[in-house]
C-alpha cells in the first residue's frame, strides 16, 4: 500500500503498522511523529496500523536560539 511520510510516497506492505513506516525512513531519536494529521505517542506506536494514503509526520527537534 501507498503512504506518505513526510510528503513522499513510499510503498508498505498491506499489513504495516507504524515502526515499518518508521523503519523504511531510518528513523533515528529523538522525534515525534503524527499520523494523518494527529500526535501519536511513543507507547502507541506498534498498535497503529497503517492504511492506504494515510499520511505520516516525522519531526525531529531543532535546537539554536
């Protein structure tokens, strides 16, 4: 199935949850993440399953001043 993370389309397999999205971008911590659109905690990460265009945030923190 088709997702986009982060504004590009990547392809998943129909069952993905959450930590496969992650994987196929290398995701390194720290960071959050919101799926369509809504902040999904850490602990909930391996229950969200994914669905066909369902879109996919990956903020990292900035640091400066």
């Amino acid at each position: 199935m088709k997702v986009l993370i982060n504004g590009h389309p990547y392809e998943l397999a129909a069952d993905a949850r959450l930590p496969d999205a992650l994987a196929a971008i290398e995701a390194k911590p720290p960071f959050a993440v919101a799926l369509n659109r809504e902040f999904v905690p850490r602990s909930d990460y391996a229950a969200r399953t994914l669905k066909a265009n369902d879109q996919i945030e990956v903020i990292r923190p900035v640091t400066g001043g």
